[in-house]
C-alpha cells in the first residue's frame, strides 16, 4: 500500500533524530523529496530553537497564588479573578503570533525555508524568522539566534552572486536590522564574552564582504547598503568600547581600496600615496599609524566626496602575503575547486563567487596562498567572453593628465592621452610612488559599450615623456592602418605585418595630435592552443632551469619569450602565457611592473 505523506514524513523525522541527514532521507522518497525537503529543514531550525523557562521568581509567585486560589476554592471561598499570569504572557503573545502567522501563511512558511531575497516568500521567511526571536526570552538566546539570522543573510548573498544576481536592498536590511539587535542586546550583557567577541568577528567579515561589493549592488538598494555598513562597522567599535559612530552618509557614495605611503597632511588628515583621507577614533587599525609607513586602506566616500578610512593596514611595502591573480578560462569545476590554466584552486565557504561556474567561462581568480594551497578569495568575471580564446583586458602605461582631486579620485582620467572611468571599485595602488599629475601610471582596465572603465591603477613612479605609451590588449579589429586593441585606437606601427584578429599585441607608442600612433610592436601571439592566461602577481622564485614561480603558479619563460623590465625575486610582473602541448604554462610576454 503507497503510504501517506504524514507517514513518510514521521519515518524522515525520526531518522533524522538517529543522526541520519537530510539527503538520505529524501533518497527514500524520491518523488516527494521537494515537499519533504521544505518540512524537514523547517523541523532541523525548530530544533535549534534553545528551550526557555521562566525566571524561577516569577513562576514561583505565579504558583503560590494558584495554591492559594484552589484552597479557597475547596474552602468554598469566592474565588479571585486577579490571578498572576505574567510570566506566561510573553510565552502566550509569542505563541499567538506564531499560530497566526502559521496559520495565515499556510505552506507558505515551509516552502518560504529556502527562499531567496529575489522570491515573493522572502518575506514570509523573515516574518518566520522574527517569530522565533519573540518566542525566545532567554537575552543571551536572544542575542545568539539573531546573529545565526544575520549570518544567514550572508549565506543568501553569496547564494544571490554565484547565481549571477544583484544584491538587493531587503537582505541588506534583514542583516542590519539582525546585527544591530544583536549588539543592542549584548551591550547589556557584558558577561557573554563569547558572544560579544562573536558580534564583533562577525561583523567585521560581512562588512569586508560588503565592500567589495558596491559594483554588485542593485540602484534602489545603495541607500540599504551605506546604512548595512555603517551599522556593521559600528557593531565592531562598540564591541570594541570605542567612542564615535559612521553615519549613512559617510559611505554614501560607495568605498575605494588604496595602497600607499603614509604622510600627514593636517589635523586628522593624511595623504595616503597622494589621496587625501581622514583618520579618527572610527578608523579600525589608524591609532598607530606613523609616517612614511606603508599601508593599504578601505575608504569610504561621503556624500559629500570626502573619503574617510574604515580600516587601515599596515604592510612592508610589498604583495600582501603571497596573493595573485589569475585570468583565463576555466578548464574544469570539481565540489571544491575550479581548474584555470591548469592549476588546481581550491573553494570554500569563504569564496566570493560573483557568478556560476562552467567550463570555458572567463574568469578572474584572486588567489591567496593559504598553508601551501592556492586558493581562491574571489572569483569574478573575466575580460572576454565564453566563446573568445582570449581575455579583452586592456593595459596601459603613460602619464596621469589631468588634477587628480586630492578628496575625490574617482570620475573621468587623462592617462597618456587615453580617457579612463575610475569607479569606487577601482583599486589605487601608490606604493611606488604619489598619485598626482605627472607620475606614471598603469592602468587595468576593460571597455563596457565604448567607455574604457579603469580596474587598478597602479603608480609606477614619476613621469617620462608625457606623450609616451604602452599597450596590452587584444586585437579587435583591424585594417590597413588603424587597430583597436582592446577598445584602444592605435594607427598600426609602420613596416609592422598585421596580426590576426585575436592575437594579443603589446607595442609601445606616442601620442601625436591626440592620435596614438604605434611606433614599435614588441610582440603578437595568436592564442592558438588552449587560450591565454594573464597572471599578476609577485616573484616568488626565477629558477635557473627558466621556471618561474608567481605566487604558487609555476611558469615557463622560455628564452623567446619577451621581457620588458629587469626581472628579480621579489618583482610584480604581469605575464601573459599559453598552455604548451603538456599542458603547463608558458609566458609569451613578461611585463616586469617595477622592482621597488
């Protein structure tokens, strides 16, 4: 006999109290694993749900009058109405709001379990959430499951990312709304140490999560995210016990990442490798900053342009750690890992995954060298598209034009005579030298519908010829005498055979008349095996059998390869490569940034 619903769920619930999991359970009944799944994780939250009683007072008082009541009662006394029930009074309001959401929402609220910002049952998955904080009244209880929500909204973002979605203001609030009660409760409760160092910790992840995300974010929701930062970075100074607040507006207008030199400029302001940012008590890491060190930063910029550090690190000048980046397209995906240019990156939880795996998608990989294994602290969309056998990105080397504003970096840039888009998310990196006008500059950056949107830009020192240039791309199209090199307009170098369409191009140039004109070609290559793949990073080992080693990646510099700079241990480089007939990496062209 097919056995009823309610069976099979009963037969799943008391598998799961011998320990068995959800998935081995649903394999039982396939054809109804979609319902059964919903009421299974309703029933694995209900159990987290602490138990609670009463305060022992209270429930001891209640009890007393209700002896003393019933003994009038067999007294034939009249029996009072005024009975204490105080104490079941948050338990009976909690229990009636539940019952009436249940009951109003139907299915609603098990089917809602899994749901995402973007689902019409989001909100009946918060309403659930919020009837589990009212039936708790245990404060430290109270404090513990709003951070397990707020900690849930994290999950729902990354959830949102990977599927190549935009962060939408709802969950950016549920996170701030959870967090801040959250640390509301605990500042009362100064002895739940774990907890209070748990809010803290906490917060400070997902505000580092947010932001790197402002690029990610939906228009309508950049109000919900100036105030979800705000709130997290408060959540860390007041766990921390350190006076002052970040507004809303101070985080405004999104954040920007810089590395530089340290120099004071005024009374709470310093030049940071040229960019003008305030430091105060709400600065995480700036109390014990001193000149001239180096230091990478997370700014934000106010609505009123001004930029103001959340968190100052100090560095030794050179890569953080041994982390790099990697670009090409994906060979293969695995449960925890992600194989690009023939290396194994592994994935965890951890992974900012800003779009959904599949092989021979372009990705850029950042990627840190955690205890002798690479991997992966983001992964984003590469240069290029699916079917292109190379990455699009563009790098460009010449002298900044324009006043860069001491207070606000970000807008339109004159970089040897090439108009570039700096965003908020364009990274800043002055650690060899002052951004200003005259120094020279390196530039990353991709074309989006013919603006050319600046992703790094990286001081290289002080200015050459100012109509000088340098470019790396890939060659869109071409005729007799103009190219376009990864949405760059080049008159071709003379005497110079015209590559194929495809091929990555490097050549150095003059700007003439506003016009760049290709003086000389350094190299082309067509990526004809397997693709190109673009690494930046430090030098870890220049090996004398010609294998170097960029990060944990190694790399073969074969003696035809083109090298441009005077490469050592030590060196940032920028390596384009192809993979060779073994599938190894090969460097074709080896662009040494600076060795300071």
């Amino acid at each position: 006999m097919p056995r009823s619903f309610s069976a099979m769920l009963d037969d799943c619930l008391s598998a799961l109290g011998r320990g068995e999991t959800v998935d081995a359970c649903l394999a039982r009944y396939p054809n109804h694993a979609d319902e059964l799944r919903a009421h299974l994780r309703l029933a694995q939250r209900l159990v987290k749900t602490p138990p609670h009683e009463p305060r022992p007072a209270a429930q001891a008082a209640a009890w007393h009058q209700f002896r003393t009541q019933a003994q009038d009662m067999r007294l034939g006394h009249k029996p009072h109405r005024s009975l204490n029930i105080g104490w079941l009074r948050p338990l009976t309001i909690a229990a009636a709001v539940t019952v009436a959401i249940i009951g109003a929402a139907g299915g609603s609220v098990y089917a809602s379990q899994d749901a995402l910002p973007d689902s019409p049952l989001y909100r009946v998955k918060l309403a659930s959430e919020d009837a589990r904080v009212w039936f708790t009244f245990d404060d430290g209880a109270k404090a513990e499951l709003l951070l397990d929500q707020s900690n849930e909204r994290t999950d729902e973002i990354m959830e949102m990312l990977s599927a190549g979605k935009s962060v939408s203001g709802n969950v950016l609030s549920a996170m701030r709304d959870r967090n801040a009660r959250a640390v509301r409760i605990l500042e009362d409760q100064p002895e739940e140490l774990n907890l209070l160092t748990r809010a803290r910790e906490q917060s400070a992840e997902q505000e580092d999560l947010l932001l790197v995300l402002w690029g990610d974010i939906e228009g309508s929701a950049q109000d919900d995210y100036a105030e979800a930062v705000a709130t997290l970075h408060n959540a860390q100074l007041r766990t921390t016990g350190i006076p002052g607040s970040v507004k809303p507006d101070d985080v405004a207008a999104g954040v920007i990442n810089i590395s530089g030199s340290a120099e004071p400029a005024a009374e709470g302001l310093w030049l940071l490798g040229g960019v003008e940012v305030r430091l105060d008590t709400r600065t995480l890491g700036g109390t014990e900053l001193q000149p001239g060190q180096p230091v990478n930063v997370i700014a934000a910029r106010g609505a009123n342009g001004r930029l103001l550090a959340l968190s100052v690190t100090t560095s030794d000048g050179a890569e953080p750690g041994q982390k790099y980046v990697v670009s090409g397209t994906v060979d293969d995906i695995g449960d925890d890992e992600v194989v690009i240019a023939g290396q194994r990156i592994a994935l965890t939880k951890k992974t900012l995954l800003r779009l959904k795996l599949k092989r021979g998608k372009s990705v850029e990989i950042r990627i840190e060298d955690i205890g002798g294994e690479a991997v992966a602290s983001s992964v984003g969309e590469g240069p290029g598209n699916s079917d292109q056998t190379a990455t699009s990105r563009l790098a460009y080397e010449g002298t900044i034009e324009n006043d860069v504003s001491a207070q606000d970096v970000t807008g339109e840039w004159l970089v040897g005579g090439q108009e570039f888009t700096v965003t908020p998310d364009t990274e800043i990196d002055a650690r060899a030298g002052t951004l200003k006008k005259g120094a020279l500059a390196r530039v990353e950056a991709t074309a989006d519908d013919g603006e050319i949107v600046a992703a790094r830009v990286t001081v290289l020192g002080d200015g050459r010829d100012a109509a000088d240039v340098h470019v790396e791309g890939v060659l869109e199209k071409s005729d007799d005498n103009s190219w376009t090199v990864s949405g760059v307009q080049v008159d071709a170098p003379a005497e110079s055979a015209t590559p194929e369409v495809g091929s990555l191009v490097t050549l150095d140039g003059r700007r003439e008349d506003r016009k760049l004109v290709g003086k000389t070609l350094l190299a082309s290559f067509h990526p004809s095996r397997g693709g190109l793949a673009l690494l930046r990073g430090p030098v870890g080992v220049i090996g004398a059998d010609g294998i170097w080693r960029v990060g944990l990646t190694p790399v073969e510099v074969p003696a035809d390869a083109v090298i441009r700079g005077e490469p050592r241990e030590g060196s940032r480089v920028f390596i384009w490569a192809n993979r060779d007939d073994e599938g190894d990496l090969r460097a074709v062209y080896v662009n040494v940034l600076h060795t300071d």
